[in-house]
C-alpha cells in the first residue's frame, strides 16, 4: 500500500484531467468553510446524500481550521 501527498494529488489532477490547479490547491485558495458550503450546495440540488461533506471536513471547518 502506499500514500500520497497533496502535492502529488494536485500534481496529478494538473497532469492527468488537465485541470488548472489540483483540489487541495483550490481548497487552500478559497477555505474549507466555503468548499463544505459548496458541497452542501450540490448535495441539496441534487439531492439524497452523495455530495454530503465529511465528517473530517465537517470538523476541521467547526473547529477553525479554514
């Protein structure tokens, strides 16, 4: 088994999906309290529970860490 990093993730999501910048990258740029916004956006128009943020996510935002 093996683990990757963050800068790998991004450097991945660059390289293989061509996106402009990897997903940690955006959530550092615009703060976890708003991607959890975002994601409860998506999940309330789309429906059921399969954009429903992490519980992780979920604490990491209520206990400050934006």
């Amino acid at each position: 088994m093996f683990t990757l990093c963050a800068e790998e993730i991004d450097k991945a999501m660059k390289a293989g999906a061509n996106h402009p910048m990897g997903s940690f990258e955006l959530s550092n740029l615009i703060g976890l309290d708003l991607y959890v916004e975002i994601i409860k956006n998506l999940n309330a128009s789309f429906g059921g529970n399969k954009f429903e943020p992490s519980s992780v996510l979920r604490n990491l935002v209520k206990n400050g860490h934006w």
